[in-house]
C-alpha cells in the first residue's frame, strides 16, 4: 500500500501549505481584523473550506495544521483556531487527494488512547491521507490547565510514541483492542526534539519538521538529521509574500521572504539542493489575494516540481500532485 510518507516525498521534493489560509499578518490583514473584532493573531476562516478546496484542485501536495489548544496573547497567534483533528476529519471530508498533516499535535497535552484513536481514524476517514507531526510543547501555561506536568513532559512524549507504534497493544488489558486499527504504520514526524535527543528521534520517528530557514540553514540541519536518520524524510516551511512582479528579487524576512515568482523557483531549488525534501509554504504575510497567489504557484511554479505521483502511476486518471 501507498503511505503518506511515499505521496509526501514522491519525485524527491514536494510543495504543500500551511493553514490558516489567511493573510492576516499584514496591515490589510490587520486593518480587518481590528474591524470585525477578530484577537491579535486570529486568523479570518471565512474562506477557509473553499482556499482547502482550491489547495486541492490545482495540487498542491499538503496542507499542515498547527495544534494551539489555548490562545495566549503573550504568544499572539491563534494559528488555525480550530481543533486539530476535528478540522482534519472536516478537511477530509471536503477534499480529495491533499495530504493532511498536523504541525504538530502536542502529545503530552492529550489523552494517550483518544490521540490514537483520533488519528487512526482520520487516517481511515481521509483514506490514508494523514501525516501525523508530533511535539511535547513550548507553552508552559498550558500543562497545568490539562492537569500535565511541564517538567516531565520528555518522559511522557516517548510513552506516547510508544502506544502510537503498537496501536496501544502493551497498554490495554488482554481481550480489549483500540479501533479501528491503522490501515498503515502511522507516519510520525517530529518537530523539533521533543525533549529527546537526536539519536532517539532518528531512530522511533519517521520523518522531521524543521523550523523555517534560508538554503544555508537547512544544509547544516538536514545533514545532521540524515546522520541520525537515514533519507527519512526532512520537512520546513516557508513564511511567503509572493509579489505580482514576476522578476522581483528575493528579500528575506524572518522566516521567509517577499519574492517574485522566477525568485521563489530558484528558492525551492536551493532548499531542495539543500536536502529538504517538501516545503509548505505559509501565507499570512502574502498580500496579495490568496486564490490569486495559489493560482500563480500552482500555474507557474509548481511544474518546474512535477513529477508522477505513487497513485498515478497506478491509476492514469488521478491528477497530478507537486
């Protein structure tokens, strides 16, 4: 069978992108959300369902949640709002060949059992479509609203990776089974190192999300990922402001850069060249429109990508996804 991880890498590298698909982080973004009262870093959702379904259509490769439980003005980003796996289940629903993936479930927050049933049944629901990022977490206010312990949150990260492995066969008495059973290995992918170290992550996880950085920074990280890793799959993002001048140079930002789109071309190239093997390219400081900025990408960036997928070379009537 066809994983996720084998869609996600198919071809060597891939373009995706991460919700919420909103432009929120610039002053026309901002001006509307003092208007309609929305919090400071409150995404505007009412495009979402159709943004998700455009991703969709013109093929784009993934589309990535992030996990936020509690919004904390100190932080001042509510990220996708919803709950994770609920809006994955929605997402599921409304599209059809897009990778869904989580950036990344805090495992240490979460009811061990109920985060595998979740995501084996997200993984049933979608058909196959889930890619499962993992974390322990940054925002100590959060453990002691879930009655978590901060310190020890390492600890409880590796049991938990544990249960995801086994389907929770070592935990649950004899005669008892959690349903419905993966139709494949959940594909676990770790953001940053969960309080573990890098030999530990190389070994039990399948894959790494890396934070946002320039070719040069992910030619340092990827290296050391593969020597702990092996060629399992190494993952960023992109903080994107994709000007309608075709020819504009690049200009980086913390975390991304403003570019034409001939300048974002020759990006993706480095950071592929770099060892990066897929980039979701998030949107909240585009200020352009994003179904005209999705348009452009799919148009006029994503075939210097193309490749065959796993699933077209098996069925000629599924469309391409770069």
């Amino acid at each position: 069978m066809t994983t996720a991880l084998d869609t996600l890498t198919a071809g060597g590298f891939s373009i995706g992108l991460e919700a919420p698909l909103d432009h929120d982080w610039t002053p026309a973004g901002e001006a509307s959300r003092r208007q309609s009262g929305r919090l400071p870093g409150e995404p505007d959702l009412q495009q979402h369902a159709d943004l998700a379904r455009l991703a969709d259509q013109l093929g784009f490769r993934a589309l990535w949640v992030r996990d936020v439980p509690v919004y904390d003005p100190n932080f001042g980003d509510a990220a996708q709002v919803f709950e994770i796996f609920s809006y994955l289940g929605y997402l599921a629903g409304i599209t059809r060949d897009i990778l869904l993936g989580t950036a990344a479930v805090v495992l240490p927050l979460r009811e061990p059992l109920l985060t595998l049933k979740s995501a084996s049944t997200l993984q049933h629901l979608s058909g196959n479509r889930l890619l499962l990022g993992v974390a322990s977490g940054d925002r100590p206010v959060e453990y002691p609203l879930f009655g978590r312990d901060f310190a020890s949150r390492g600890a409880a990260f590796r049991e938990q990776i544990a249960l995801l492995r086994d389907n929770a066969r070592a935990q649950l008495p004899p005669g008892l089974a959690m349903l419905p059973r993966p139709p494949s290995p959940l594909p676990l992918l770790v953001a940053g190192l969960a309080q573990q170290t890098p030999d530990w992550i190389g070994a039990h996880l399948d894959g790494c999300l890396a934070y946002p950085g320039a070719p040069d920074d992910h030619l340092h990280r990827a290296a050391a990922w593969r020597r702990v890793a092996g060629d399992k799959p190494y993952i960023s993002f992109i903080h994107l402001d994709l000007v309608e001048d075709a020819n504009a140079p690049l200009r980086r930002f913390r975390f991304g850069a403003q570019a034409g789109r001939r300048a974002l071309i020759e990006e993706l190239r480095a950071l592929h060249a770099s060892g990066v093997h897929h980039i979701g390219l998030h949107l909240r400081r585009n200020t352009r429109p994003l179904a005209e900025t999705l348009r452009e990408i799919a148009e006029e960036v994503l075939p210097h990508f193309r490749t065959e997928s796993p699933e077209e070379s098996l069925h000629e009537d599924t469309r391409s996804l770069v």
